[in-house]
C-alpha cells in the first residue's frame, strides 16, 4: 500500500435485536464506522481480511446539500454503496472463508464523500460457524492497488502504420545521434531490468554444506 | 476503467514480463533479428515478413506452448487473485496453516531425534576418494547404496541401513488429517446436511458432488472408445484404434500443449504417451537441461545427506520389493538423488502450504547469512515416496528427460499429495471428496463398514496419497496418470478409490473386520482402470 489509511473510529460489531432480545443465531452483524477528526471525509477502498462472513454489505450516510439528488420525501442521506458482496462462495464451505478483499471504487455504487459515517452490514446463514466478522479493516481514501505497468507501445499500436519518415542524407545530424544514443542506453537499462530469475541452483554457503541438526522455528 | 479490463491488462503485463525475463525472447529476438537481416525481405514490409518467418519456423507454437503454461501454473496456484501476505497466499485458512506446521515440526523432530541417535550428521562433504568411489558406481548404485564406501583395507563400511526408518508412512500422515479440526465451527452436532458424522474428515471444504464430476470428466462416458480399452487386441483395429494412431500423430505433429491435453483426456496410446506427456507438461530440454542435471548429480557426488539413506531405504522398501519395478532400482537414484539438491524445486513453496526446513551450518546456529535449507530442495521423502518416481521409468530410457518430467510432475500436482491445505486439488479435500462420494454413491456399504469398525478411508488414504503407484499394475496407473494430466486434476483419484470400493461391494459387505476388509482391497493388481472410473462416474 503506498498510502496511510484514513482515521476513523470503528465501533465493535454489533448484534441486531429483535423486540429488544439479543439472538446469537440471526446471522447477522454491524459496524458503525465515524470519521471524527477528517474533514470531508472520501473512501475509495475498503480493505480486510475475511473471517468467515458470507455477505458484506456496506452503507454509506451521506450529508445532505442543496445539490445532493433526494431519494424520496424522507431520504435520509444513507445511501446503498455494495449490496451483498459475497465473500464466501458457499456459505457451509471453508473457501474464501479467510481471504484478503479490497473492496474498491469500481464495486462502488455511488461515490463516496461528503461522508457522516459508514454501515457494515455482515451476514452468515450457515450455523455452522461459531462467530465471524472482519480484521484489519482498513479503509483508503484513494485506491492503492499497484497498478499495472503500462503496455509497450508496439503492443498497443497493432495495424497502426508510422507516418514520419526519416529522410537520411549522409551523416546524420548531432540530434538523430544522441537520440539514437539514448535509446541504445535505453536499451542496455531495459536489459538490465529483465535480468531472468533462472538461479545457479546453488544451496551451499561458501562451499560448505555440514549440517549436525535442523532449526526449529 | 473496468474491474475486468484492468485484470486483463495486469495479465497481459505479467505474461510480458514473463516472456521477457525467459530465454525464449532472447532465442525470439535473435531470429528475428537474422530474418531481419535477409535480403530477400524489402524494407516495406519488413514487419510482417519477419512475422511470417518466425511463424514458419514454427516460433508462433513455442510461444504459444509458454504462454499456455505460465497461465496454468498462475491458475493452479490459486482460483482467485490472492492477496495478502505471502503467508495467506501458501494457505488462507489458519488452523489449517497451523496443522501443517506441528506436521513439519513433528518431521523435524523426529529427524532430529534419528541422527542423535545414530549419531550421523545431516549432511557432510564427502571425501575426495569417496567422490571418485561414487562416480564409477553411479550407474549401479542399487548394490551398495549410497553411503557405501570401500575402506583402504578393503573392508565394507557404510552406515546400517537397518537402523534408518522412513520419516512418516501415509498412516502418520492420515492421522494428522483426521485431526484437524475448524475452532470456529460448531461441534458436530446434527445440523443439517452440513454435517457428516459418519466420516473421518472433519472440516467443511467444498468438494464437487457426482454431477459436477460427470460434467468435468464427460470425456470418460461410456459412450465414448477409450484408449486402453477400444484399443486391446480383441477388438478390431479399424474401429477405434487406426483413427486414433492418424489422429495422435496428428497431435504430436502439432507440438501443442492445449491439443495435446485434450487428446490424451481419452488416454494416450503406449507409443506416443511419452512424447504426449512432455507437451502437456511442457518439457522441452535443451542443452543448459543436460547441463543442470549434469551439476546436481556432482552435487550428489559432493555431499552426503542422510535423506540419500532415506530414499534408499524407501526404494529398498518399496520399488526393490516390487516385481514391476525393482529392475529400474538405479534408475530411480539417479532421479531422487539429484532431485533431493534441486533448489528449482523450492520455488513451488511460494504456492505450497509447506514450508522448507530450515537449517545452519554447524558451528553457526543462528546466524542468518549461515541459514540453509535441508534438503536442499526442501522435500523430506517419506514411505513410498520413489512410487512417484516408478512407473515413469517405463516411458522414458533418457534419465535426463525422466528427471525433468518428474520434477515437473511433483511441483505440478505431487506435493498436494503429502500437505496440508485448503487447496480443492489437496489431500484434504480428495479426502473429504472420497468420504462423501463414497457416501453418497453406497451409504449401506459405508454404514457397514463403519459400524465393523473400519473407516474406508483408513484404506483408500495410502492409494491416493501415492496416486496409486505400486497399487494397480504399471500399465493401468499411466492410464490414470493419463487422466491427471489431461484434465489437469487430481479428483480422479478419490473417484477411482470410490470405484473400487464400489466394485468389491458384495465382498466387503460380508466382512466384519478392519483386516478382512484390508484383505479384500489388498491386491489391485487385476483392476482395470477406466472401466471402473465410467462405472463409478455413469452407471447410475
């Protein structure tokens, strides 16, 4: 990540109730996410590791502005940002069931800023898990996947033809060199860069290989 | 920008830097740069004749071959874009995580223990005079073993291979399956249909029901001529058997690795099985190939490792033992030996749930710049680990190639055999796939022999965990390994294992106990493979 998460104030997961009696069995759960000390607070990524939720579902409360579209007469501000977002593919089943996500912008329904707080919604129909929910949840505020690095032009510019034409006429000038100095340095750089990853296969340590016993660790 | 677009442009950025970092680019570029060099090629299209020359020296398959099989081995390291710490990545589940690091801690014990007792080192240089002793008998070192050395005075000295055992047998291994259990998971009680007393394996993964299986081996159907049936000598060649030879030349013309996948998902015909198997695994050797195995064999030369006496107490226990197999004795050092030094092999942990033990060089416990890993290719050999190795030595008489497709073999599809994961291909879930379909297909025979006292996977586990090798005859386990390879999957194993049971039902049900039921599934040797395999995927 090349970026520091947000502060925010992540209150515990919290059971809903039914006629005020707590059940362990409703297979659901919420976190309350506040941002006290941000200013304008924006998320672009949501990032955790699973522990056996089935469903994610997030919410967002939004303020309200002259400019802010209403949903209804009583719109509240929340807003519905990921619905159900299935982590595990079979809730009976172990797979995904500890997983890493990142939830990102592009999951997104609405974007997210002008925050007043986020909603949690994690749900597991199965009663075969003792408890669940979320660790190291970590919120972005831009997206911090790595990105790809870009593609090389020849391979974008299939079919493309080069319109320029060089026109040569004995020596070439001092730019034309430079520049063709530079792409060879270039090309030495490049070359450099792609050393292969084939290893020598050694295993010693300076030639020497006595062992007595194995480390523990 | 889509989710989906950016996924595939990470892909293509990795399958270019791929290329890039392999010596196929450079050999690429060097032909392209000769092509470019001609003069028979006119500045104006200097692009697509290069193009056309490189396609027609046949540059266009290899490319393709790589390509091919750098996205099956990104694909079978993980079903979904893992994150994580490269911890998670190895295995996400934690309690699974940790079995298999108590397993690797209760190996390490008990190799510890073993050279304290013998009072042998783990590893040592070997001497120059014993190098030399060792290079002529290379070839033949199934007489006196590896450790074996001819003193001054001529007397025999070596170590008592008596007192060497086998690390662990697939009983030690199955226990360790058996006892895992999830924390998190509500104690069995009876909820559902999640539940499943009436097995040994107790976690919760998702394994493919018979319908799922039917649809990924659909090749298998009844209906459909099998190599290794259709083409026996009591049917009449012309039909079945000359189409499929036209065709499989056809397919090993073509050098192509998908192709050859799906011709051999019907079997591969004896003569061209060889040959089939390396596209499909996508070995190709060269001379630096030669070269390599030429090292780690004077790495073997080099040092002595107490797991040589491990491999040779297993090839003494298992292959020698083996009337298929005891005459590739020292073909089968020749493979293990160098391959217990392979580092290449230490790349497959960064997607394998175990972990290489770790050692240093004596006198410098605890230093990190002295931190080894033992051995060196991180593989601890257990009981009936040369199986793996045996019935390839009826395909190819070129160690070398031999060596490679091994190598290959293991590090594609071997190691899930021996650890622990969550992994859909691992033993666990073959296991929890073999327990449920077994269930499922026969419940009266399972329930009976549960109630006698005799879980069924207590005998199908060594079967599976050894791909079957040394179980069934030579010639019917390359017809499985066969279907390994072509669907790219180990869920015929526990298929097989269910067939089988299937197939001595009427025994079995008579038995009343653990031995007697042993008894019955002792000897495999008359079984044929894919008439079992239809049986227990189509008949019902």
């Amino acid at each position: 990540m090349n970026n520091k998460p947000l502060i925010c104030n992540v209150k515990t997961a919290t059971i809903p109730t039914v006629d005020g009696r707590i059940s362990t069995q409703t297979g659901c759960k919420i976190i309350d996410i506040t941002f006290p000390n941000v200013v304008n607070p924006e998320v672009g990524e949501v990032c955790f590791q699973n522990y056996y939720v089935a469903f994610f579902t997030l919410k967002a409360k939004i303020k309200l502005t002259e400019q802010t579209p209403r949903e209804g007469p009583n719109d509240h501000g929340w807003r519905m940002v990921v619905r159900r977002y299935q982590l595990m593919p079979d809730p009976h089943a172990e797979n995904g069931a500890q997983d890493c996500f990142t939830i990102t912008r592009q999951q997104f329904s609405c974007d997210l800023n002008q925050l007043i707080s986020l909603r949690l919604i994690l749900q597991q129909p199965s009663p075969l898990w003792k408890d669940f929910g979320l660790e190291d949840l970590k919120l972005f505020k831009t997206t911090g996947a790595p990105r790809a690095p870009p593609l090389p032009s020849w391979f974008m510019e299939e079919g493309k033809s080069k319109a320029g034409k060089k026109e040569l006429e004995g020596v070439p000038d001092i730019n034309s060199l430079s520049s063709n100095l530079q792409q060879l340095w270039a090309l030495a750089e490049e070359v450099a860069a792609n050393q292969t990853d084939e290893s020598l296969g050694r295993y010693e340590v300076d030639g020497c290989y006595d062992i007595n016993l194995l480390a523990y660790s | 920008m889509g989710t989906l677009e950016q996924k595939s442009d990470n892909l293509f950025a990795n399958v270019l830097c791929f290329l890039r970092s392999s010596s196929l680019f450079n050999e690429l570029l060097c032909t392209a740069q000769d092509e470019a060099q001609r003069t028979n090629i006119r500045i104006t299209d200097l692009k697509k004749g290069v193009q056309n020359a490189l396609v027609a020296a046949g540059w266009d398959r290899k490319l393709r071959n790589a390509i091919y099989h750098f996205l099956q081995a990104r694909l079978n390291r993980s079903s979904i874009e893992a994150q994580g710490s490269p911890e998670q990545i190895k295995e996400p589940i934690t309690y699974v995580r940790k079995a298999q690091l108590a397993w690797e801690k209760k190996i390490l014990k008990s190799l510890n223990s073993m050279c304290t007792e013998l009072t042998i080192p783990l590893a040592r240089r070997r001497p120059e005079r014993e190098q030399k002793d060792m290079m002529v008998r290379w070839t033949e070192l199934g007489v006196d073993g590896p450790a074996f050395m001819r003193g001054s005075s001529g007397i025999c000295r070596g170590i008592d291979l008596s007192q060497i055992r086998p690390v662990y047998a697939p009983k030690d291994f199955l226990d360790v399956v058996v006892g895992m259990q999830n924390p998190n998971c509500t104690s069995t009680g009876n909820i559902g249909s999640s539940d499943y007393p009436w097995g040994l394996v107790h976690v919760s993964m998702k394994v493919k029901g018979l319908n799922e299986l039917r649809l990924q081996y659909s090749e298998l159907a009844i209906t459909q001529c099998q190599t290794g049936i259709d083409d026996l000598h009591d049917v009449p060649p012309e039909l079945f058997d000359t189409d499929r030879t036209r065709l499989g030349k056809k397919v090993l013309a073509a050098k192509h690795a998908p192709i050859s996948r799906e011709f051999s998902k019907k079997g591969c015909p004896v003569s061209m099985r060889a040959d089939l198997w390396c596209h499909m695994l996508g070995v190709e050797l060269d001379h630096v190939d030669v070269l390599y195995y030429e090292q780690l064999k004077s790495y073997v030369l080099q040092h002595d490792l107490l797991v040589d006496n491990l491999l040779y107490k297993d090839v003494k226990l298992t292959a020698t033992n083996d009337d298929q197999y005891f005459v590739f004795e020292d073909f089968l050092y020749q493979i293990l030996l160098p391959f217990s030094r392979d580092t290449y092999i230490l790349r497959h942990f960064a997607y394998n749930s175990a972990t290489p033990p770790k050692s240093y060089i004596r006198g410098k416990l605890g230093v990190e710049e002295f931190a080894v890993t033992y051995p060196p290719n991180g593989v601890i050999p257990f009981h009936g680990f040369a199986m793996y190795v045996a019935p390839l030595c009826f395909l190819y008489n070129d160690v070398v190639q031999l060596y490679y497709v091994f190598r290959k073999m293991y590090v594609q599809y071997f190691f899930r055999l021996h650890s622990v994961s969550s992994h859909p291909q691992g033993i666990v879930s073959l296991s929890l796939l073999f327990e449920q379909l077994l269930q499922a297909e026969e419940p009266e025979l399972f329930y009976h022999l549960k109630q006698v006292g005799c879980q069924p996977l207590k005998i199908a586990f060594k079967w599976m965990m050894r791909a079957f090798s040394g179980f069934l005859a030579s010639d019917q386990v390359l017809l499985l390994w066969d279907r390994i390879l072509a669907f790219d999957s180990l869920e015929v194993l526990p298929v097989l294992a269910v067939a089988i049971f299937s197939f001595r039902k009427t025994n079995l049900m008579k038995v009343q106990t653990f031995n007697a039921a042993e008894a019955v599934l002792a000897d495999l040797f008359t079984l044929q493979v894919i008439p079992l395999l239809q049986l227990a995927l189509f008949s019902k």
